[in-house]
C-alpha cells in the first residue's frame, strides 16, 4: 500500500517530491546487488531510528532520489 510523509524541507531536499521509495525484503542485501550490478553512487545502508527501518538512497541517471527500504520493521538499536 502506497504511504505518503509530509515533513518540512531541509538541506538538500527541494519542495515537492523528495524521493520515491521502494521496499525490499533486505536494504543491506539489495545494496549489495546495486554493486554487483555495476551501479555506484549509493549511499551505505543507513538504520533509521525513527522508523525502525534500514534504507539505501541513491539517485537515478536524471538525478531523481530513490530509495530502498527494509520491509520489515526492526527494534531501536
């Protein structure tokens, strides 16, 4: 199901979308098959306290952010 967040631009972010994500059963698994594929740019998966999730970001050859995350969420670390 699609979820939409709705937060205050900062940094780098422009108004309006600031990414699209996309989720996988592993982050840190499909940030290795990013390498293997010969794709480079993407950041080192990252856990995110506030969602219990970890996410790859990364951008598209038209520089649009992408993002993948794990879809199962974890306890605080």
């Amino acid at each position: 199901q699609p979820i939409f967040e709705i937060h205050k631009v900062g940094g780098e972010e422009n108004i309006g979308v600031n990414h699209i994500a996309f989720k996988v059963d592993s982050a840190q698994d499909a940030y290795a098959e990013l390498g293997r594929s010969g794709i480079s740019g993407a950041r080192a998966p990252n856990f995110v306290q506030a969602t219990g999730r970890t996410t790859v970001n990364f951008r598209d050859p038209d520089g649009w952010r992408l993002q993948l995350v794990d879809a199962e969420r974890k306890p605080a670390q």
